[in-house]
C-alpha cells in the first residue's frame, strides 16, 4: 500500500512537470531585416492571431533606438505591446491597470495613448509584454519579447504562454492552471503522508 501510495503521488508531480513544461513555446516571434522597413516583428498564435510591424532601428556605439515606424502592420483586435522589467508578471491584470507607456498599442482613433521609442543600450536587455486574441470571445495568450543590443546588433528571445493564465517576463514559469495547482497539491500531500508514515 505505502508503496502505491508513494506511485501515485510521483505520477501526480510528473503530470504536473509535463503540463507545465508543455504550456510555453519558445522563440516564436520572428525578427529580421525587411528591404525598404529596416525590420520586422511578427508573431502568429497557435489560435492564429497575432501581429507583425516594421520597425526602424538606429544605433550607435552605446545604444540602439528602436521605432514603430507604422509604415506596414497588421495586428489582431487590442493588441498592446507594454515595456515592463524582468520578472513582471504578464497576465489579464497587467494589461487592464496599465497606466505606463505602450511601445505600441490599437486602440479606437480619438483615444490618446502614450507611445514611446524603445532604445537598448549596450548589453542590456528590454522587455515588452504583450496580450494578444483574435477576438475578445477566444483566451488571450501572454507573453513576452527580450531585446538584447550587442556588437552593433538587436537580437530577441521570446516566450508565450498557451493556457491564458499569464506568465514571468523573461522565464519560462506560467501562473499554473487551477486544475494543475490542484494536481500539484495531491501529489505533495501524498508524498507527504506517505514520508511521515515512514519516519
């Protein structure tokens, strides 16, 4: 029985680890040289929403400056791109108290935003948040983008999360689903039980 016991609640934590692990998708936002709009920034769901823009980047030795040149884009309905730091937690909260400037956002003409360039310097690294559905009747995704300016280049590592919980600027760690929290639960209280039996 105790042995049982101890199987089950291993299987439990490994289906938690598996759903977890399987719920973001990494490098997915493309980034590369456009002829005629410098850049181009894109990302398509696995919904298949999404968004792409040209981005004018400039830099010198110290910095790079980054604009949303608005010259070609397409975005699906309210999509936001917010600076944030590393470690925000980017979920449905985030995006309905934001108050700080957008690197880019839709919203219906008449509305005034706060947009802002987005300038890296040397061997740092700058986030955007983003929030984006191919409807308000269909989950928002969240995820973020990483912009890393070195050796006169810009590159970026993204990540998106697919449960629409929300997930950390710059890591791979989602807010769990209810029903995995609950998985994760089971699983530590059996080991639990199952360890004080033991000693």
């Amino acid at each position: 029985m105790k042995k049982k016991l101890c199987l089950a609640g291993m299987l439990f934590l490994i289906t938690v680890v598996d759903c977890y692990s399987s719920t973001v998708l990494w490098n997915i936002v493309g980034w590369q040289y456009v002829p005629g709009w410098n850049y181009g920034l894109g990302l398509t769901t696995p919904a298949g929403d999404g968004f792409s823009m040209s981005i004018r980047v400039t830099s010198s030795t110290t910095q790079a400056t980054l604009v949303n040149t608005m010259e070609w884009q397409t975005t699906g309905i309210g999509i936001q791109l917010l600076l944030v730091t590393d470690g925000t937690l980017i979920d449905s909260a985030l995006f309905s108290n934001w108050s700080g400037p957008f690197f880019q956002t839709y919203v219906p003409p008449g509305i005034p935003v706060s947009e802002t360039d987005l300038i890296i310097h040397r061997y740092e690294t700058v986030f955007l948040a983003f929030e984006t559905t191919a409807d308000y009747s269909t989950p928002s995704f969240y995820g973020w983008i990483a912009f890393t300016f070195e050796n006169g280049i810009v590159s970026i590592t993204s990540a998106i999360e697919t449960t629409g919980q929300g997930i950390y600027a710059g890591t791979g760690i989602v807010v769990p689903e209810p029903s995995t929290a609950l998985l994760a639960i089971v699983g530590l209280a059996v080991l639990g039980l199952r360890r004080r039996k033991v000693t």
